[in-house]
C-alpha cells in the first residue's frame, strides 16, 4: 500500500454510500412523482419538452412597458432588471393573468433597482405562440395575456 494513499474505514465508507444512495433514491422518486419545486433534486420541465414538427407550437413570454418618457420597451428578465427572474415571473403566471396588479412590483422595482430611468407606466405580460409545420415556423401570434397601469 502507498504511504500517502489513505483508506477510508468501514463507518467512512458506510457513511458515503448511504449518503449516495439517499441523494440517488430521492432523485428518481422526484423525477417520477415531483414538481419543479423539488429542483434540483426534481424535474425542471420548463427546459425538458420537445414538440411536434407538424402542428407543435412553442410558446414563449415576456414583460414589455411603456415610460413616462413616452417609450415602449422589453423589459430584462432577472432580477438586477425587473427585481424578479424569469422562472419567479414564469412560475407566477397564471395568477398574474387573474391579478394584472401583481405587475406593480415590477414597477416599484424597476423604480427601486434604476431610479435613473424613466418610470414605467404601464406593463404588459406578452404571449406569443410560433406553430411548426415540418419543423419550420409557419405562423405567429402575439398577444397581451395581462396589462396594468402602474400606480
């Protein structure tokens, strides 16, 4: 044996497989019985689909606003931008869509985290919608799913 090699003793090793084997067994009931909350040791199905070529759609959304400087921009997705990321906005879509006003702590954010630049004035949550035809984009359709006028 090698002087400088070390052996671990039979609790060491009895430790680390057991630790393994735990992190090993609640990954795969995760990954068959979890949600995205379970992350990182469950799925995280926003990133694992595929779509049909023929008649699949991708869906994808994001936040635009009008400034009180009279602009219309796209807002960033994260958290120095908005003062939220992407998958807080995503995850939280369907209740912004029943309560455009949770869109106003974006507005207050944006004012917090950049006071430098025009306030907003009104947010919209955009949806848009590209359907496949042989893998190939053949229509899109963009449209409002939410809108609020900041207070």
């Amino acid at each position: 044996m090698d002087p400088g090699v070390f052996r671990l003793s039979t609790p060491g090793r009895l430790w680390r497989t057991l630790a393994a084997a735990t992190v090993i067994g609640t990954l795969l009931y995760t990954t068959s019985c979890g949600t995205d909350d379970d992350f990182p040791l469950g799925p995280m199905t926003q990133f694992a689909f595929s779509v049909k070529d023929d008649g699949g759609e991708i869906h994808s959304h994001w936040l635009e606003a009008d400034t009180a400087a009279g602009t219309h921009v796209k807002l960033p997705m994260d958290a120095v931008g908005a003062g939220m990321k992407r998958a807080e906005i995503e995850g939280q879509m369907t209740r912004i869509v029943r309560d455009p006003s949770l869109l106003q702590g974006i507005a207050d954010a944006q004012r917090r985290l950049h006071p430098d630049r025009p306030a907003l004035t009104r947010i919209y949550l955009v949806h848009q919608v590209k359907t496949l035809r042989d893998g190939k984009v053949v229509a899109t359709s963009v449209r409002n799913r939410a809108v609020w006028t900041v207070r």
